[in-house]
C-alpha cells in the first residue's frame, strides 16, 4: 500500500504540482489531496498511474514467509550454541 506521505514526496521530489498530476492521471486535484493527507487509500490503479506519471515504477515484492524465517532462525540459532566456545585470553596492554 502505498501512503500519502510517500505520494506527496515523489510529487515533491519531480517538482510537481497537484493539478499537474491530476492533469497527466485524470484523478482530481480532491482525491489527490485526500490521498497525500492520509483521508483516503488509493488503489493499486490509481497508485500506479500516479507513480508512473512521476516517472518511478510500482513492483511487486513477495515478502519472506514469517515461520520459515522463525524456523530458519531457531535452526541457525541452534547451530551456533552447537560450536564449542573457547575464550581467548585478552591481549595484554603494551606499555
């Protein structure tokens, strides 16, 4: 989902005004401003079609599944408590 605060920074940043975006999108200057002010959600469309007129791009990222980390975690967790843990002795201070 892409915020308001990040649609109104990507405006900024192309030096942009809201009636120049509406203009190129077709989306009024109204459910812009709603947009950047967080009072509505655009949707997946209406986001790419303003990303995309601000000149970035919208991917899609599949994010890691939650319990195959947790158990890839506790399985490297449990390799490392598995090596034998021989303290060196501290260096002695030169004088």
């Amino acid at each position: 989902m892409l915020l308001g605060p990040a649609l109104r920074s990507l405006r900024l940043r192309r030096g942009w005004t809201q009636a120049q975006v509406a203009e190129v999108t077709g989306i009024p200057t109204s459910v812009l401003s709603a947009y950047e002010r967080g009072r509505r959600v655009p949707g997946a469309d209406a986001a790419a079609r303003i990303v995309g007129a601000l000149g970035y791009r919208v991917d899609l990222v599949e994010l890691p599944d939650p319990a195959r980390c947790a158990r890839d975690l506790e399985q490297v967790l449990g390799l490392a408590e598995a090596l034998p843990f021989r303290p060196r002795p501290l260096a002695r201070a030169r004088r």
